[in-house]
C-alpha cells in the first residue's frame, strides 16, 4: 500500500482514468440546476441522468470526474469515524460503452496498481438477484477471473470473497425513478479481527471498508416496474475520504490530511476536549464553505436552512466545547486553504464565503444569548420539550403552555410578574413543522420588557428540520425569528 497525500490520490486516479480514454469534466455546482427533487448534488452521477438515458455527452462515452457532494440525511451522525455531511466523489462513467467486465478489471487495476492496495486483501459483492433482475452472473465471472489471475481461488457465496446481496445492497436507482440496475461493491480488509463468526463484507464492524462502487445501469424503473434499458451504463463512485484514510491507515476521516490542519485548529481554540463535537464543527464549517461558494446565502427555507443549520449547529457544538469567542471564520479560512486547490471557487469567493459565516455567527449569539446580560439576569432560556408538545399546542391552550415554559426558565417571582400574551400567531411551515410567534410583556426588578417568543415544534426527524421537540428562545421584541 502506498503513503499517499490526499492530492496524490486524487491526482492518480484522474490521471489513470484519462489514460483509459477517459475524458475530465468539472464538478458540477452542489445546487441542482434543473432538478427539484434534492436539495443538494448527492453523488457524482447526478448531474449525469439525461446521458445516462441516452442523450449524447459533448465529452464522449468515457468521463470521470471528483464531483463535491453533500448528503444532510444523516446529519445526527457526524462526528463518528467517517460520517460527513460535504465530501469528495470520485467517479467515471461509460454512457453505453464498455460493461461489466471492463469496468471491474479497470476499477481493480486502479486500486492495485495505481495505489497499491493489496489483492489478497480485496473482497467484492454482486447482486443476487429477485423477480426484477436475474443474478449478476457477469459480474460474478469477471471478478472470478480477476481473481484467479492472482491465483487466489475465489469462491461465491456468504462470506466467501465474492458474496451474492440483495436489493438493499447491491441495488443502485434513484427513488424517484430513471435509469437503475446491479452493483458490485469493493472491499478492503483492513486485517482487524473478525466481529463474530458471521463477519462478512455487509458487517459495519470495522474489517471490511467499502472502497468503491460500479454501478451497471441497464434498467429503467418507473413507478414499480423496472424494465430494460436498452443501453448499458457504468457508473463508478468511490469516497475520496474514506479511500485517504484506509491509504494513510488512520482510524478516521478526521485524522486524513484532508481534514488535520482544520481540526488542529479546533482542538487548539478547545476548553473542552470533545472529540465528536471538533469533528462536527470541522465538517459543518467545511460544507459551508462550499454551499456559499456555489451561490447559496442563509435563509429560512431550502438550502438557505440547511446552510443556516450547518453553521448554527457548529456554533452551538463550539459553546460545548467551552470557544469563547466567535471562532467559525477563522476554522472556514482553514477549510478554504485546505480545499481551494480543488474548487477554484473557494478562492474567488473567499470574501465573501467568510463574511456570510461570520455575519451568520454574529445574529446566533446576539439573538439567543446576550439579550438579558444588561440585566444581570440569566434568564436565558432554551428549553426542550420532547413530549406530546403538538397535542398541547392547540389553541387556548398556547397561553398556559407557554406560562409553564417559563416557569421551568425563569425564576419564580418573574414568572407572577408576566403580564398578559398580546398576540399569538401560528403558522405552519413545510414538512410538519409548526411556529407559534408570542409576544408578552415581562417585569424583572421594575422595567417592564417586551419580547417575543418562537415556539417550533417538529413532529418528525426529517432532516431538513430542527430537531425533534420544542425551542424556546428569547427574542427582542420586533426582531424577527431567526431560527
Ligand atoms: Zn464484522
């Protein structure tokens, strides 16, 4: 295996794809151009779908590519060994040119060859077939004879080197329908222990890391029938940061040199040592910094949430780890320096991308934190309710919720001091979520204040939404809801 910088690994890959006829085309921009139905570009071949379906790309039959990415569905697990909300994509495509074989062969001699990987140490899965598609027997020869080449006799079966799945895993099309069809993924084992007796490429335990995918689209799905495609695609996608920390044998994403200057950066602003809330700020800062480089400013709804989410989630993962000051500008100045040999854009809009995070930072603390600190009073209040909140909500009964909220905030002699609710206004806003704006007034020691409050209740765990319960957080009267 050889010691390779994330760039080098990058750089390889490009070049080897291009001396196999491949032609480079760009990134293209995280926000969709003429696709509604994501938020974000998800994985490489997304912007591909219309030459997938047969239009003709003006760069040929062979591209490849490192597309950038960014996938919010499992935001809650950030902060584990290789979970990220913005990552890297290696990816090339054949748009009905070679197949299987060739494609499997090129995709092994890359990881061997070009990276040195060892193929004893190589494992693979194929589709095993159902009422839709028949068993991927193809693929199933083409890595057999791989194998035997390097006189390793590869047996087909559960947990042998080449292990026949399901739908769930070795299936790969887009909910919404379009071009689909079997894959065969890569694994490396990395010589860990087995977990258990049933250890095998599908275990999450650690011993098999998936380093690749080939994805052979030569069927069409739409509503639930899936029929032949009449053209025979192959789409590859591989993680460039899962691939950089198996080459640089280090235990996570984090520790890879794509990330250590970002999170040196964190630990050293750090009161606290917490290593999932440093990896939570490097990520969410990183995909920031990418999300406004392709246009994107914080606001209330779509992407403008997300970007606003990201950023809010890293300042409060800073509060945690005792950062006193405002620190996202600095660690974003790191993540552009770190990336900006990747994406051009990071440059160019440096200004820009570094203001809109400071100045997104600034309205957080402001709004949420030091209103009452004149005062000497901290009757900050952020509360969280995760229980039947939606069923109390109902009319009338916002003023004696909301009565209640305080009591458990404030202390008790402001709370009898709280004059009526002058106005209650609900709204619902997309996807399950429901606002209830309150302004009140609030004596505390003779002054009488005025504020608003923000009630958000989320009755699912979509991802695009705050989370799950309810939130409560002071704000000025007049100054409009910010979260
Ligand atoms: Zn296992």
């Amino acid at each position: 295996m050889k010691n390779l910088s994330y760039k080098q690994i990058y750089e390889a890959y490009l070049d080897f794809f291009q001396r196999n006829g491949h032609t480079v085309i760009p990134s293209a921009p995280l926000v969709p151009e003429n696709d509604p139905s994501v938020l974000f570009v998800n994985a490489g071949m997304f912007p591909l779908v219309p030459f997938l379906k047969g239009q003709e790309h003006p760069k040929g039959k062979r591209l490849v590519n490192i597309q950038r990415c960014i996938r919010t569905g499992d935001i809650e697990e950030v902060g584990n060994r290789y979970h990220c909300t913005a990552f890297i994509m290696l990816g090339n495509w054949s748009l009905n040119d070679y197949f299987k074989k060739e494609a499997i062969n090129m995709t092994v001699e890359f990881f061997t060859k070009e990276l040195g990987l060892d193929i004893n140490n190589i494992y693979a899965s194929v589709f095993e077939g159902d009422q839709d598609a028949p068993q991927d027997t193809e693929s199933i020869e083409a890595w057999k004879e791989i194998f035997s080449k390097h006189g390793i006799d590869a047996k087909v079966g559960k947990g042998e080197r080449i292990q026949p799945l399901g739908k769930k895993e070795n299936w790969w099309g887009l909910e919404s329908g379009g071009p689909c069809g079997p894959d065969s993924e890569i694994f490396y084992d990395t010589g860990k222990e087995k977990c258990g007796n049933d250890c095998n490429v599908s275990c999450n335990c650690g011993k098999y890391v998936e380093i690749g995918n080939n994805v052979f689209m030569e069927y069409q799905k739409d509503g639930d029938k899936i029929t032949p495609l009449g053209r025979h695609n192959v789409d590859f996608g591989g993680g460039l940061e899962r691939l950089t920390a198996l080459l640089q044998n280090v235990d996570s994403v984090y520790d890879t040199d794509i990330y250590k200057p970002i999170m040196n950066k964190v630990k050293e602003l750090s009161q606290i040592e917490d290593i999932k809330s440093q990896r939570v700020i490097v990520d969410h800062i990183k995909a920031a910094t990418w999300i406004i480089m392709d246009g994107v400013t914080p606001s209330r709804t779509q992407q403008g949430y997300i970007l606003r989410r990201l950023i809010r989630r890293a300042v409060r993962h800073g509060k945690k780890l005792g950062i006193e000051n405002s620190f996202c500008k600095e660690i974003a100045n790191i993540a552009i320096g770190q990336f900006k040999g990747i994406w051009e854009g990071l440059e160019t809009e440096k200004e820009n991308i570094l203001k809109v995070i400071e100045e997104e930072e600034e309205k957080l603390i402001t709004s949420a934190e030091s209103l009452f600190s004149a005062n000497s009073k901290d009757i900050r209040v952020r509360v969280e309710f995760s229980k039947n909140i939606l069923a109390m909500v109902t009319s009338r009964k916002v003023g004696t919720l909301l009565i209640g909220l305080l009591m458990t905030s404030l202390n008790s002699s402001a709370v009898s001091k709280i004059n009526s609710i002058s106005a209650v206004d609900i709204y619902l806003i997309p996807n399950r979520c429901l606002v209830v704006n309150c302004a009140f007034s609030l004596m505390i020691n003779q002054p009488i204040f005025f504020y608003t409050i923000s009630l958000r209740f989320s009755q699912d765990s979509n991802p695009n939404l705050p989370p799950r319960g309810l939130h409560l957080l002071h704000q000025p009267y007049n100054q409009h809801s910010l979260d």
